[in-house]
C-alpha cells in the first residue's frame, strides 16, 4: 500500500547535554507524532560546529544525543533516526540554498544575532548561514511539519520562503513545511535569567536543568531559582518571568492547564511552588534516565539503530539531490 502519511522532519543539535527545553519544547511531541506521521529524527552535529566544539565531545555528545532520543520513546521501528554528517546530501543542498539566499534574509535572523553577541570571537560565515543549512536538512527529506519550539519559527519562515522562492525559480522541487509549536512548554525559560531561553550552551549550569540531571541537582536548580519579591504565585510571563516559568514547567510535566495550574498553588508560597515543581520533574525524568543508563551501556544496539537510520536517511536524500542537481543544471544529463 501506498504510504500516505504526511511527513515530519526535526532535529536537536549535540552541542551539550539536552535540557527540559529540548524535552518539553521538541522531544516530548516528536515522541507523540510517530504514530500519525512518518518521522525523521536527526542529530544535527554539523550545525553544532558553528560554535567552537572539542571534537572527542563532540563525537561522544552525538552518540548520546541519540540515546537520549531513544531514551524519550522514540522507537527506531515507527522513525527514522540519523546523525547530520553521515548524509553528504545535506551539505550539497546547503550550498545550492546558500546560492538562491539573500544577505539581507540572513541577516535578519535573530538567533545569529545573539549567538554572534555570545561569541564575539568567534562570529563565523557558518554561523551565518546556520538557517540555510537547517532549511536544507527539511526541505531535503520533503517533511511537511517540522515539530520545534518557539525560538525557531523565524528559520521555519526562512525555510517556507527559501522553498517557494526555488519552486517558482526552478520548477514545482520540494515539499512547503509548516512550523508545529506546542502550546504549553514551547519556550521554557532560563532559571536564572528567566527573560532569555532556557539554553543547553548557557555558561551556568544553575540556568538550565538537563534531562539526566540526577533529583538533588533538580532540587536544588529549582531552589535557586530566580522569582521576584511579589510573593504571590500568578502566571504573567511579562512582568513576573521566573514564577511564570515554573508554572509553565508544571503544567507542561503534569499536562494541566495553566488555569489548573495556577490553582494548585493558590495560598502558597514560592517555596513550596519550587519544591512542587522539583517533584513533577523529577517524576518527569526518572523513567527517561534509567532507559538512557541501559541504551548508552549497549554500544552495539547504537551503532545498529544508526546505521539503519542512516541508510533510509540516505535513499531519500539522494533521491531529492538528483531532483535539485537536475533542475539547477549540475547534472550531466
Ligand atoms: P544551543 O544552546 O546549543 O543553541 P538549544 O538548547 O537552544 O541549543 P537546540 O539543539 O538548538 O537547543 O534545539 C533543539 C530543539 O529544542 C528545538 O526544537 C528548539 O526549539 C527546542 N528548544 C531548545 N530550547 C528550548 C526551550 N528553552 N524551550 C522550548 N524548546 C526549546
Ligand atoms: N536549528 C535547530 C536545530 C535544527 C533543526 C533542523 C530543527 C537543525 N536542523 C531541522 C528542525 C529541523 C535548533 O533547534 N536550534
């Protein structure tokens, strides 16, 4: 039978150990997706050399990133799970968008922006044009949804424009995505800076809680948390940002309504939000981490689940750059 299920593409960079924000944002929903989607789940490495990387990390994040990805639920039988670097495809379309891409466009993109503020030394041409080689890795494997969290709509945008500006140049070539962003979790914040995403390169570990942090790490994390001296537990993510935020990781660990959520802590005080807070996480994650501890130690199981991930990976990828090749006059046909 003809396979009509709509496609899904996403992808978690190894560039340090997976947040709450990877999981409540991203993972949790590509998890549920599987069963109504065919879903391509990649580790994307290149992107994570935009930024300096010691490259034995590097190589060992990967292969946990992967783990952590198994360790949620997604199963190697219903997705197709890969790494970035194994596919050459992925750079050969990226130079052929980089071509159909204006200067103008890419400046534009705010993540650029701050990562460049981040790392001022280092503000190189691939951090540039980092949007154009996620462009490419979705608009490679034809996904029509791309489940991601907020911070990256605006490259979801790109990708849509830079799809329609090459199907209108070149001829009807690939598939138009659209954005999937959750309602509850999609932007969970940093804990110490709760006006900034929570983020997995964030110099302080007090700003993010990892998903294989053990429980008295998450406790006390939680504890430090920044709040405000208002004393009263109300969900206003503009003026009171850190409160609002563990309301948000509440309700997205127990799957309440914010309403709901608010009212379970009414008469409460913060104290006692966090210690709350500490508990649904913990309960979130222990599961995870004991399926991670038994997936890392099976080395073999791994590299099987990568291979087969990668050839299937490979068979559409190729099958989209003979397409590109011809349309753009790179063949010699
Ligand atoms: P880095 O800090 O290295 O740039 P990151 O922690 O922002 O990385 P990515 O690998 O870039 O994470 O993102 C993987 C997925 O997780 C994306 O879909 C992204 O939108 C989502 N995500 C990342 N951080 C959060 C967050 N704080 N809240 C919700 N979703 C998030
Ligand atoms: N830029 C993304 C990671 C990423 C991605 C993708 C997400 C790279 N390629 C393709 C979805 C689809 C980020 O989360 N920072």
């Amino acid at each position: 039978m003809e396979n009509t299920k709509k496609r899904i593409f996403s992808g978690i960079q190894p560039s340090g150990n997976l947040t709450i924000g990877n999981y409540l944002g991203a993972l949790r929903n590509w998890v549920q997706l599987q069963d109504d989607y065919e879903c391509i789940y990649c580790v994307v490495n290149m992107h994570a050399i935009t930024v300096r990387q010691d490259p034995a990390v590097l190589r060992r994040r990967s292969l946990e990133t992967m783990a952590i990805f198994l360790a949620c639920g997604i199963s190697p039988e219903k997705s197709i799970l890969f790494i970035q670097s194994h596919i050459p495809e992925h750079t050969m379309l990226n130079w052929v968008m980089c071509c159909n891409t204006y200067m103008g466009e890419a400046q534009r993109m705010t993540q650029f922006k701050d990562k460049s503020a981040r790392h001022a030394d280092n503000i190189n041409t691939g951090l540039f044009t980092y949007p154009v080689l996620m462009a490419s890795d979705i608009l490679l494997y034809q996904a029509d949804l791309v489940p991601v969290g907020a911070d990256q709509k605006q490259h979801i945008e790109l990708t849509r424009d830079l799809c329609t500006r090459f199907n209108n140049t070149y001829g009807e070539t690939f598939v138009l995505p659209e954005p999937y962003i959750p309602k509850i979790g999609a932007r969970i914040m940093s804990l110490q800076e709760p006006q900034k995403t929570m983020s997995k390169s964030d110099p302080n570990p007090n700003a993010f809680i990892c998903i294989l942090d053990e429980p008295d790490v998450i406790v006390r994390k939680l504890k430090r948390a920044v709040t405000d001296s208002e004393g009263v537990i109300a969900y206003d993510p503009d003026n009171r940002a850190g409160v609002s935020n563990l309301l948000s990781i509440y309700a997205a660990c127990t799957g309440k309504s914010m309403d709901q959520s608010v009212k379970d802590f009414e008469g409460q005080g913060y104290g006692s939000l966090k210690n709350t807070v500490a508990d649904v996480v913990v309960d979130t994650l222990s599961p995870i981490q004991a399926e991670y501890n038994r997936i890392i130690s099976d080395k073999e199981y791994l590299s099987k689940v990568i291979e087969e991930g990668d050839r299937k990976a490979s068979a559409i990828a190729q099958r989209t750059m003979r397409k590109v090749y011809h349309k753009v006059g790179l063949d010699s046909k």
